[in-house]
C-alpha cells in the first residue's frame, strides 16, 4: 500500500467513526406519574387564609389609595394595632 492510499483509508475510517459520535442520541423515557391524584393535591400549598385585621386594613388601604411601600408599611402597621386591640392608625403624613 502506498502512503496516498493509507492516509486515504485512515481518513475514511476516521470520518466513519465520527459520524457514530454525533448521532443524535435516544430520547429519555418519559416520567410516569405514581403519585395518587390526592397526594398530587396535597403537595400544592393552598393560598394562605387572611384573617379578619388582614382584610379590614386592606380596605382601608385601598380606600386611602395606597400603593407600594406606603401600602405595605400602613398595612403593617394596621395588622398590628389591630391585634393588640387598638384602632387602627392614622394616616402617613408627607
């Protein structure tokens, strides 16, 4: 075998292999589902239920059309007078 016909032979062999290591490879299997349709519900966190001060000073908070940190400070501030027993604060002054 000559030189030319040896390279020639080596290039095909490596264009060959290569070809087998760029194959797309097999989609993995998809996940089945073994968990029971109650146990599926049970691992969602149901929404948070608000209490009666968290409603109270979200009105009043919209009715004074807070937005934003004013929003959240006052309501803060409501929720805790309200559950020590207190009325509920007066408005932000700017």
């Amino acid at each position: 075998m000559t030189p030319a016909s040896r390279l020639a032979a080596v290039a095909l062999a490596a264009l060959l292999a290569t070809g087998a290591a760029f194959a797309q490879t097999a989609a993995p299997a998809a996940k089945t589902e073994t968990k029971t349709d109650s146990a599926a519900t049970a691992d969602k966190k149901a929404p948070k239920e608000r209490s009666s001060e968290s409603l109270e000073c979200s009105k009043q908070a919209d009715a004074k059309g807070l937005h934003g940190k004013e929003r959240k400070k006052f309501r803060s501030e409501c929720i805790k007078s309200a559950k020590a027993g207190t009325a509920a604060p007066a408005a932000d002054k700017k």
